[in-house]
C-alpha cells in the first residue's frame, strides 16, 4: 500500500528512489507485497514539485505473486453471475461517485490538471463503469446462432468466457477514465485485474483499488502494482492471460516484445495526431471552440486531443481568426484560475519546444505563442500555420498544447493530408452537408461529426485505432468481449437420415450433399460463358474418353 504524505520541501528529483524497509499489503486492496527490502518512489506534485506520495518498486517476483491471487480470485469472481457482478461493480461506481471530490484531488495532485477536469474524467469513467455492468449479460451470455440447413438438427450457440487475470498497464495523462476504459470492462466480463499504472500517478490506481476493496472485499479481484518499466515488462511475463496497454507507439512495441515470449495477447491503445477537417459550411465558431477544446484541454496532453487542423480555403482566414480569439483566453498555470495546469511529464516541455522550433525554422508561422510560451511547468497555448507537412509538428505527437492549421483547396485534399500519417486514432469533421461521408473517409479508429471527442463519452462504442496508434477495442461490446475468450457449442437434437460426420457415410449420401449443395448455391454467380483454354481442355477430356 503507498503511504501518501504530503511534503513541504520539494522533492529532488522528478520521480525520486530509495531503499526502505517492506511495506504493503496484499489483498484486494491493492499493491502485491513482498519480503525482501526494495526501492521505493515518490510521486510528485507538477505544480509544486512536493511529494505526493511514495510507493514499493514492485519486481519479478512480487508482480508474479499478484497475479497468482488474480488467478485464484478469478475463479470465484468467474463464478458469479453476471447480476452478482454487475451488483458488486455498482457498488464500486457508489463509491466512486459518493468520494468523487477526494478522487478528483489526488488526480490533480498527480497530474497538476484542474479539479474539475478531474472531475470530468471521473464522471465519464463511472458511466462506463455503469455501462459494463448492466450490459456485459446481453452482450456475452449464451446466444443462439443458426445452425444452416446441413446441420438443422443441430442447436448452434455461442458465448464469451472470461480470460482469467487481466494485466493493465495505463498512462498518466487520464489516470482514471482510461484504465478504466480496460479495468471495468474486464471486470464485468469475469476476469480478475492487475493494474500497473504509471510512475506518475500510483496514487491514483492505488484509491481506485482501496475503493473496489470497500465494494469487493470477499477476494483481490482488482490488485495494483507499482514502479517503473521493469514492473510493466515483469506484468507481461508473470502468467497473465491478457495485457491491454496505453501509452506511446515506442513503448507498446516493447511490449508487444514482452508479451511476445509467452504469446500473451494484447490489446494496444497507442499515440496519435488526430485531425479536425473544416468544410467551407461549417458552423466556424463550434469548429474553433472544438479546435482549441480538442487540442489544448488537459494541456494538450490527449491521445484523442486535436493536433492537425485542416481547412477549406474559403473559409480559413475566419476560422483561423476564431481560433486565435478563443485560444488567447486560455492560460497555463499552476492556481486555480488557469484553464489547463502544467505539463504532468517536465521532459514533454522540451518535445513541445522541439516541435515548435523545427515549424517555425520550417518556414511556419505562430499567430499566437511560439517558442517563448514554453516555460518551466507549463506551456502556453500556441497555434502555427503554413507548416510544411513533413515537419515535426505535424509527423508526430506533440502532446502539448498546439495546433497546426493547413489551408487546403477542398475536402479531398483535407482528406489525402489527414489520412497521410502512420497514426489513426481519432478524427473530426466540421460539415453541415457532408459530414457523415467524410468522416468514412479518414482512416481512424473514431470520427466525431460536428463535435471533438464525443465519442469517448459513449460508452456503447468501441474504442481504439488503427495503425501505429494500436490495435484492439476497449468500450462498448467490443471491448467486453476483448476480455474474454468465444465458446461454441453444438448440441443434436434429433437423428436425420443424412449424417456427415461418420465413415459409414454411404455414396448416396455424398451424392445427396453434392446435389443439394448444387441446388443451394450453384446458380448464384453463374459465371458467363467463354470461349477460352479452360472450355477446350474440357473438350480435349472427353474426346479422349470417348476414344477408349
């Protein structure tokens, strides 16, 4: 268990270790234990520096350990029915929801973001939470399939087992909504959970599993382990039956490489570099607001945020008119009155000056900020235009909060630039008339249509990428069913004259499928008659029959 601890000195290094004597407890309530003597590690305030909280290092042997707990607490958790499940997780959403402001103040300990927009992520992750619950039965309890009219004797059904323990390996930048985005719907699929989140916010999953503890406390169905890579890699290798994982592109590769070893599957929610494409109808306020919401909330620092904004040249001077009125009024601070906080990870100030530097040196223009609106905490709100599109600031994730914005001739073009990019996570159309068929045509794995991020709120949808920006499916039925295995059964009903499956099949049994099946599908696609070289070795065939 961490033990949270509030420090007036600040801490002397970002995400500082030391050696301490064992601490910990097992159990549903969070972080495995171990008895040998091991680091710990403080999380830290970003606004402050202070230290937040300190945390075990957990290693190989520790993390294995947890994940054995898993497996047993699986098989109770397994056996309850889905209302007994959904009861317990209602339960659990309770207390969430009942503690939200104690919840929320952690986060923003952890990440520096405003209270309310912890809050914000907290009030979507319960109605996920909710969803999961009251759905998991339709969506994965036994369903009756047609059996086709070979095998009508039969009766065909399919449901989805749970897999057994569920390792997590979550980010910091939403360290409630997107775990959970994984955790619950495991959770309601029957599956145990070992969360191992970032080193930047274990205070954070350490609650969320004390809360779970207070709902579920017959087993440790929900356990947290904390430290650095090497725990993520040893959650990989220790036995767990899945590992859904957030983070960035390079490191899901590692892994895949992890995970690759045991053949442990995997479901991966990388980086991304979202576009928001303008149509000459758009409404251009809501496209602006939506531009500078979806790209700067959260300091930028949103997988699903608004990188790239491409613009029908009609309407572009206004628009980006629209974006630098509204982008001005949002500050970067550290006190209550700032629109978005710090940057939770100091060396992402360096990417975003990077980025910033290499537009500019490119031939790229800032209309607001620039270079000198990065500072040492936070970075202020910037927007670039006429960037070339091989530049960085356009190629990869800046995580910060910025904006390109590209004039472009039409949607086609807006388009072709979109999709021109090794991610494909989230999109945005502004269009009164065409919005439905132009978000078809971008290559992502969601596309909001007159609104930026929307569906993230839909917890009936499925959640994830294509590309370097993952693969797999969180939320909705599809991502309750990433979380467990499919079982087919088939059941005879009654004997028919016509059994396939026996070698005391006769020929008149084989001739009666072959008819049947000629009569079924022969005359569907009935291919043109041709002269050609397959007709005349078919003739060739039978005039040497004929001959003999």
């Amino acid at each position: 268990m961490s033990t949270p601890q509030k420090s007036a000195k600040p801490a002397t290094t970002a995400r500082r270790g030391r050696k301490s004597s064992p601490t910990g407890t097992s159990g549903a309530s969070g972080a495995a234990t171990g008895t040998a003597e091991r680091t710990t590690f403080d999380s830290i305030d970003p606004r402050t520096g202070d230290v937040v909280g300190t945390h075990p290092v957990h290693e190989q042997q520790q993390v294995t350990e947890a994940v054995e707990r898993a497996s047993a607490a699986a098989a109770w958790w397994s056996g309850l029915s889905f209302d007994e499940r959904a009861d317990a997780l209602n339960a659990w959403k309770g207390v969430l929801a009942r503690r939200m402001a104690q919840l929320a103040q952690v986060v923003h300990a952890e990440t520096g973001k405003p209270h309310a927009d912890a809050q914000l992520e907290i009030v979507l992750a319960i109605e996920h939470i909710a969803w999961a619950a009251k759905h998991a039965k339709k969506a994965l309890g036994p369903q009756r399939v047609s059996p086709g009219l070979l095998m009508a004797n039969h009766r065909a059904e399919v449901e989805y087992r749970p897999l057994g323990v569920v390792g997590v390996i979550g980010p910091w930048n939403y360290p409630v909504f997107t775990p959970l985005g994984s955790i619950a719907y495991a959770l309601a699929a029957g599956n145990a959970v070992v969360f191992k989140p970032s080193e930047h916010t274990p205070g954070v999953a350490t609650w969320l599993a004390e809360a779970f503890a207070q709902a579920v406390p017959d087993a440790p169905v929900f356990q947290v382990v904390t430290g650095f890579g090497p725990t993520g890699e040893a959650l990989c290798r220790s036995g767990a039956d899945k590992v859904a994982f957030t983070g960035s592109s390079a490191t899901a590769k590692r892994v895949m490489h992890a995970c690759a070893d045991s053949l442990t599957p995997l479901v991966v929610e990388g980086g991304g570099k979202d576009a928001l494409l303008v149509d000459s109808d758009a409404d251009l306020a809501a496209a602006a607001d939506a531009a500078v919401w979806g790209g700067m909330a959260n300091a930028g620092q949103t997988c699903i945020g608004v990188e790239r904004v491409y613009v029908h040249e009609r309407v572009c001077d206004a628009f980006v008119h629209e974006v630098v009125a509204k982008a001005s009024q949002v500050r970067a601070g550290v006190d209550r009155t700032a629109e978005i906080g710090p940057m939770t990870m100091s060396s992402q100030l360096n990417v975003i000056r990077e980025h910033i530097s290499d537009a500019l040196s490119r031939g790229g223009t800032a209309v607001l900020g620039g270079i000198d609106s990065v500072g040492e905490r936070c970075a202020q709100p910037t927007v670039l235009v006429d960037v070339p599109e091989d530049s960085t600031a356009v190629t990869d994730e800046t995580f910060g909060p910025t904006l390109t914005i590209a004039r472009v001739r039409d949607m086609d073009e807006a388009v072709e630039r979109a999709n021109n990019t090794r991610y494909g996570l989230g999109s945005t159309v502004f269009s009164k008339s065409r919005g439905a068929e132009l978000a078809r045509r971008l290559r992502a794995g969601m596309t909001g249509v007159n609104s930026v991020i929307a569906f993230a709120a839909v917890p009936a949808l499925p959640f994830g990428g294509v590309g370097d920006s993952g693969f797999g499916r969180i939320h909705g039925a599809d991502g309750l069913k990433e979380f467990t295995v499919p079982k087919a059964v088939v059941t005879k009903r009654f004997d028919v004259p016509l059994v396939l499956t026996t070698f005391a099949r006769s020929a008149a049994a084989d001739k009666a499928v072959a008819t049947l099946t000629t009569l079924l599908h022969g005359r569907a696609g009935t291919l043109p008659r041709r002269a050609g070289r397959a007709r005349q070795v078919v003739r060739e065939l039978a005039q040497r029959r004929r001959r003999r």
